[in-house]
C-alpha cells in the first residue's frame, strides 16, 4: 500500500479549518498535473467508503471532477477492494487500501472527505465517526436504516460543524433545479398543482451471487454484521439491514415530492405484498403503493407513489400535475417534458418559449385519419414542450461537484443533513404505515432531528 504524506507539518486537514475559503490546499493532484485549469487551492484529499456497486458509481462520477485525489478507498470485501484500486491506479491516484474503515480514519491524517456508500445500517456509525475525526462527508441515501441513525448523524454535523451531503442527487441535477426554480417557481406554468405520481419499477431479478472463490469467511462476515455472503450481495431485501425497495428507491423521489411542493406530508396511506419473491429470501414487500397528502402553500395535494420489483414498466419518473398542465421530469432528460391542458387557448406557453424556459413542441408527422377509429370520448393527446438543452453528465456528479465546492467555500450544500432526515421520516414510515395497516399521520416535531 502506497501512502498519501501529509505535505507540510501544519497539514493539509488543519489548513483547510484554519482559513475562512475552505477549499484552501497544498498539493498538487494527479487531475491538475494533467493539464486541469483548476488552482491548487481547489485540491482535496478523499477516500472512498464502500467499493459496491453504488461505491462503484461515486468513484467513476468524482474521479472525472478536477482537483479531486482518492487518496484511500475501504471495502470489507477484497474482491471489491480490488476492483476500486485497480480503477484508481488507472488513473493514477496514488492510494491506500483498507478493510475497516477504524484503520483508516487512525492512519489517514491528510483527508478532507469521506464518500459512504455502505449499506445503510452501517450509515450512522461511520458518518459520526469520521465527522469526528474532522472529516467532510458524502453520505449516500438512506441516510440511515432507523430514525435514531439518523438524528445522530445530524446531531454529529451540528456538533463538529462539518459538511454532511445525503445523497439525494437530483437537488443537484440542472433539469430538476429548472424545474423547480424556474417553470414551477418563476412562471407557475402548471397552475395550481393538485396531484403527484411517481414510480419506481424494476424487472423481476434473483439474488445477486458470488463469484467462485471470492466468498469471505464466516468471521469476517460476522464482524461486519452479516450472517452470510448471501446477505451481505443482498443486504437491501433484509430487515435490520437496508428498508427494502420502498426505501432504496422511493427515497429520492418522495424527497423530489418534498421539494417541488415546497411541503411535508401529513399523513400517509401505503400497501405493500410480496407478489412475487418468497418471504424468506426478500424480508420486504416487492410491491409497495402508497398515497401521501399535503397541505402546501397553494393548497391540499395528493402524491401516489408506486415501485415494483417484478416488472419495469415505464421506468421512473415523477409527473406534477396542475390544473393548467403537467411536467414529467426522470434522470433521462429524454424522460422530461410539459403537457398543457387541451382547454389551454393557442399560443399559452409561447411567452415562456420566447423567454427561453421551454422548448418548443417538435412537429410530429400527422398519421392518416380511419374514418371512426377515435371515440368521441377520447382526448386528443397534449403536445410535449421540451426542456431547454441543459448540459448533462453522471447523474452524480452535479451531487458530489456541489458537495467538493461546498467544502471550498463556494456553494451551499443542495441537500445537507436536516433536508435528508426529513426525507428519511417519509419513506420509513411508510414501511410503518404497511405493517399497521392503517393511513398514518405525521406531526411537525417527527421532522425534526
């Protein structure tokens, strides 16, 4: 293992705190020795936590910003170890390699952040600690499996005055800041919004399985809160251990529901089956639906949200529908687009076209008319408006570029500690709402960490 040394006996870390732009830094990174126009000053030191498959995409997302150096990356499982430092080597980030994530933060006295991307019961004990240890952290949702978890994370952040980004990653996305600040904020181009819907679907998929002669041992397994290799592949279908699809998925797009109306829930009605998947092997349903209800500043909103593990139909996507329109925004920008109400008169958008906040429907090619083919009933399809092209890239890395400037001093946090616990009271408790099998109601204190 190749050590990253501190350059100078204050120490990076120790300069970082000590100077009002926190993006202050002493050595030169293997990005910026490639020809990047960022300042040394913008250098940070950080290591990766969790090499899975969400790890995975955090390192292939923040090795591409400039003036970022993995200096350390920890994994429990050396197949994964191996993967993220060949990765790293590849684009030669000198780093060290550990199991335990206590051996790193003891050895480690150079970094400025941490990225976790461990399964969520381990959330809570590692972001406290290397918040701590005076670290800046990249937490990936669900901020935690329990509420308890999670309030002590915020209460962390609060007590040491370090950063703490859930991974809530469309905050950071320019179509859904769009969205948000300029088509619902600026020209309120859906009217009044009075219901949401969103979904979150995937195909039916067996358990994830272990390469031949990767398995860890029973002792390590056990160590690590595992009771064996199968649970640790599969960790989001355990009880105790992740919060099952309505958590892993529903999170990000009940957090866009928060954020585009501008509310919280008071209450939430949910169902949720195993249609599919045995009990044993999957610990949570793979078929939750669930209503919450709002009472936002223009009024009562209802919100469905559906995600299946049996079928992926239509993807996800979240639709706000108003009574002058309806905007379906996804990840894909090709998902994204705004309908108006067919009673809308001629030319409503255009304003809003010419002001550079829509696109303007593409002309389709008119299909030829079959005399009584269409109902009378039938409503003749809306046209699309496009969003203005928006420059895109990794889905994460709007999240983590946000996150390394708001280090440096130059951003707010998009989706710091308080705004994650809020969304973590949302989605567990849905999976409350399934087990008591009533409509269940939240309180304002419930928010607050």
């Amino acid at each position: 293992m190749v050590k990253v040394r501190t350059q100078t006996a204050l120490g990076r870390r120790q300069f970082l705190r000590s100077t009002a732009a926190a993006g202050a830094a002493i050595a030169l990174s293997p990005m910026i020795a490639r020809g990047s126009s960022a300042s040394k000053s913008d250098d940070l030191n950080i290591a990766l936590l969790g090499a899975g498959e969400q790890g995975m995409t955090l390192l292939e997302a923040a090795i591409q910003i400039p003036a970022i150096h993995f200096a350390a990356v920890c994994d429990i499982w050396p197949y994964h170890l191996k993967w993220a430092s060949g990765r790293l080597r590849a684009y030669r980030h000198k780093h060290s390699t550990y199991a335990d994530y206590r051996d790193m933060l003891a050895a480690e006295k150079d970094l400025d952040a941490v990225l976790i991307a461990t399964p969520d019961f381990w959330h809570s004990e590692q972001a406290v600690a290397c918040l701590e240890a005076g670290l800046n952290v990249y937490c990936e949702k669900e901020m935690s499996n329990t509420l308890d978890g999670a309030r002590k994370m915020v209460a962390a952040a609060r007590r040491t005055g370090r950063l703490l980004q859930i991974g809530h990653q469309r905050r950071s996305n320019p179509n859904y800041i769009h969205c948000h600040d300029t088509l619902l904020g600026k020209a309120r181009i859906l009217g009044r919004i009075t219901t949401v819907n969103g979904q979150w679907n995937r195909a039916a998929k067996g358990f994830n399985g272990c390469p031949r002669g990767q398995e860890m041992d029973a002792a390590t397994l056990g160590k690590y809160g595992y009771e064996s290799m199968e649970q640790f592949l599969n960790w989001r279908w355990c009880k105790g251990l992740g919060g099952g699809p309505m958590v892993d998925l529903g999170s990000h797009q009940i957090d866009v529901y928060n954020w585009f109306l501008g509310a919280l829930p008071r209450c939430v009605t949910a169902h949720g089956a195993h249609n599919f998947f045995d009990k044993a092997t999957h610990q949570w349903p793979d078929n939750v639906m669930a209503i919450y209800e709002y009472d936002t500043p223009t009024g009562p909103v209802s919100a469905f949200y559906q995600t299946i593990a049996t079928n992926s139909c239509n993807g996800y996507y979240e639709a706000f529908m108003g009574n002058e329109g309806t905007l379906v925004i996804s990840e894909p920008a090709h998902r994204c687009g705004v309908y108006p109400e067919p009673y809308n008169p001629a030319g409503h958008w255009d304003n809003w076209v010419r002001a550079g906040y829509l696109d303007a429907p593409k002309k389709q090619p008119e299909k030829p008319k079959i005399p009584g083919a269409v109902d009378a009933r039938e409503s003749v399809p809306p046209p699309k408006y496009l969003l203005p092209e928006i420059p895109a890239n990794l889905y994460h890395q709007g999240h983590l570029r946000n996150f390394f400037n708001a280090i440096r001093g130059k951003e707010k946090l998009t989706c710091p500690a308080d705004i994650g616990y809020e969304t973590a009271v949302c989605v567990l408790k849905v999976n409350q709402a399934i087990e008591a099998g009533e409509k269940l109601s939240f309180t304002p204190d419930e928010f607050k960490a």
